[in-house]
C-alpha cells in the first residue's frame, strides 16, 4: 500500500488537443506500415497538413481513423477504397446515431 | 482445455473446400467486427472466428487439425495427442490471426509454440505503442480526477505461451476530456528491444453509461419531465446536472421533445459545451376519484383535439 500512495500519478497528453504527428510517428503508435498510410492519404481517408510526406502533420483525429483503417483492412481484407467508403459510411452512421440521442431515442 | 471445433464456429462442413472457408469467415467477421457490429458479444466472437479462421485457412495448420478426427467435439475436455504433429511442417513465424495473438488456450497449444519462434532478433528497436480503453465517470471529465486503471497486458514466456499480466496505473484525467479522445502517456507502451526507448500507451476515453446525462462530444444531454400545468404554465423546477442541480426556469407553453440549452454545462473546455435539457411530459394517472374529476374538468375546460390535423 506504501508503494501504492508513493506513485505519482502519470500525466498524460490529449491526443486530439495538444498532439500533431509526424508520419513515422503515426506509423508506430498505430503499428501500421507507412506504404499503408501514404495509401490512405491518397484516398483521402487521412488529410495531414502539409505537402510532402516528411512534412506531414496528421491531427490526433487521425490516430483513431488511422487505427480503425488498419483493422478494417487487416481483419475483413477491405482494399483501400473499401476502407475509405467504410469510413465515411461509419463516420455518417455515428452522426446519425449522436442525432437520435440527442433527441433522447438512441437508448 | 476444451476443444474447439474451429469447422462449427465458421458454420462450414469439413468437406468445404478453402474458398467456401474463406466466403464464411468474411461474411461472419463482417458481421461481428467490434468497430461495426452493435452486438454486446461482437468482440468475443469476433476472436474465435478469427481463430478458427487462422487455422483453417492456412494449408498446414488445416491438415494437422483435421488429423485429430472428427469425433471431438466444442467444449469437450482435451488433451493434443503426444507428437500430434509430427510430420507437419510449418513454415513462417507469422501464424496469428491478427497483432495481439491473443488466442485461446486450445489455439496456443497447437500452434502457439511455432506461431512466436521467430520473434527474438538481437537489435536496438523502439517499443510497439500499446492501445487501451478505459470507461470514466462523466463526473471526471467534468472536474478532472485521479483513477487507478488496471490493464491487462498479453506477455509471451520463454515457451512460447501467451499469459495474460496485470498492472496498475495511477492516472491523470484531465479536465475537458471527451469520449472518443486518446490520452497519449510517454514510455508506458511495450519495452524497447536493446537500448531503444519503451513504447507510449494510448489510452482512449470512454464513458460509463449514466442514468441520467448523456454526452455528445463536449454536448451533455439530460431528459427533465414535467407536470403537464408545468409545462403549460412555466415553472421553476430543480434540474439535475453532472455539475449538480440547478434551478431551470421552464418557459409557460413548453412542448415536449423541447430542448432548453444551459450554455456553457456541458463539459468543460475552450470552448465548454453546453448541457441540454430536453423535456418530456408526464402524465399523473388517473388513479382515483379527485384525479378523475380533475381530467373530467380539464375535458370540459378546453376544445381540444390532438387528432386535429393542423390548419393550412
């Protein structure tokens, strides 16, 4: 219990707030191969700021699309622009879903 | 151990041949993927079928399941036959369904040793971030806390075995934060191989389900009925808040499915959200004689239909 109280708590960063990534970063915190993101950006299902790859910047948005293209491709073997309509057809779907709780018919 | 009939869980005979395999599995994954199946046991699903998909698919690993007979059964108690597969040989380190390996017992048992031989190479590597969700009371978004967050990490002994650790991090929540945002906490993620620098962990915010608020990015929502002379005749009524209550003042002549918008209580942030109140009307029953009077009254008091169809 002594070590327990002596911990500090960790601090962490808000990913979609205060973080921007680089490529290879993406890259690693989502464990995809960069051939897959530069994919993704060509099909517009990333948008990073910047023009040339090593100047990217991908919001912390990014990190969760990233991830979620990952899965979608690994585990159903979606090509790119099946992930890319799978995105938005999710992205819609939720926004849906956030309209029906809003008037308090989504549970 | 139980044994697994990997032929049930994709629904396919064992005569099936590897395109009917396949046709099966990539209906039911797209059927029970945790990112679009609303299904509560999406997830646990999703893995046996990938499971049973990495064994079936796969040439090799298909015959030396299908050498064990067809006489077991799901659920049966198993043992894998002494050298049971002799004779196979599997080629590849990469024999898991997906990153994780996180399989059963049963998988682990037959294909675990060979699926992890080649993971040991000698160099200096970063270490994988690791992703994690963690379900917060909405209550913290709004005042930041600390929470004690227990994750459960895969690790691989030197057999080859997968076990499951537990460790415990002391967590700062910070104020503001949304469902569906990461935290990001430097150097907790898996260690780095060599000299290279331990991974980070993402931990994604979500939000115990309430009773009462429910939240829509930095937009809160909170149901508040009424007495129909309430809403018919304005009132102030004490309004619940994840803040606290509140006193709302209800404008005479609110319908029901009306919102009222509390700028600024929702959750906390630059700019803070604000808490919505959407009415709803509830009726008292008319549940004995002074009740029934009143609603007699009220039928003679006005000319109302609400069947009418509205004019124009």
């Amino acid at each position: 219990m002594a070590t327990q109280s002596t911990l500090a708590a960790l601090q962490g960063a808000v990913v979609e707030e205060e973080v921007q990534l680089t490529l290879v970063e993406l890259c690693q915190a989502c464990c995809a191969e960069q051939e897959h993101v530069l994919t993704w950006v060509l099909e517009g299902v990333l948008e990073p700021a910047g023009n040339e790859p090593q100047d990217w910047r991908f919001s912390g948005e990014s990190l969760r699309r990233a991830r979620l293209a990952l899965r979608l491709s690994q585990d159903l073997e979606i090509n790119p622009p099946g992930v890319a309509l799978a995105l938005d057809l999710m992205d819609e779907i939720a926004e849906l879903r956030a309209q029906l709780q809003r008037i308090g018919a989504g549970q | 151990m139980k044994f697994k009939d990997y032929y049930e869980t994709l629904g396919v005979p064992r005569t099936s041949t590897q395109d009917e395999v396949k046709h099966a599995y990539r209906k039911l994954a797209r059927k029970y993927h945790p990112d679009v199946s609303k299904d509560d046991n999406a997830e646990a699903r999703f893995k046996e079928i990938g499971e049973a998909y990495a064994v079936l698919k796969d040439p090799e690993k298909r015959a030396a399941y299908d050498q064990m007979g067809s006489q077991w059964k799901t659920g049966q108690d198993f043992q894998p036959p002494p050298g049971w597969d002799a004779g196979f040989e599997f080629s590849g380190g990469d024999f898991g369904a997906g990153p994780g390996g996180d399989h059963s017992d049963f998988f682990e048992a037959l294909f675990g040793r060979h699926a992890r031989a080649a993971q040991h190479a000698h160099m200096h590597a970063r270490g994988e971030d690791h992703h994690a969700k963690v379900l917060i009371d909405l209550i913290d978004a709004y005042r930041g806390a600390q929470r004690g967050i227990t994750l459960r990490l895969p690790v691989v002994d030197p057999q080859g075995h997968v076990t499951t650790q537990e460790r415990t991090l002391e967590v700062r929540i910070p104020k503001g934060i949304r469902a569906g945002q990461h935290l990001r906490l430097n150097g907790q993620g898996g260690p780095g191989l060599g000299k290279g620098m331990a991974g980070d962990l993402y931990l994604e915010i979500a939000f115990k389900p309430d009773p009462h608020f429910r939240a829509d990015g930095r937009n809160v929502y909170v149901d508040l009925p009424l007495a129909p002379w309430e809403a018919a005749l304005g009132a102030s009524v004490t309004t619940p808040t994840p803040d606290g209550p509140v006193q709302l003042t209800i404008p005479p002549g609110s319908v029901a499915g009306r919102q009222l918008r509390m700028k600024g209580r929702g959750i906390p942030g630059a700019p803070p959200g604000d808490l919505y109140v959407v009415l709803n009307i509830a009726l008292p029953p008319a549940d004995n004689d002074a009740a029934k009077e009143a609603y007699r009254t009220m039928a003679k008091a006005f000319d109302f239909n609400p069947r009418q169809t509205p004019k124009g």
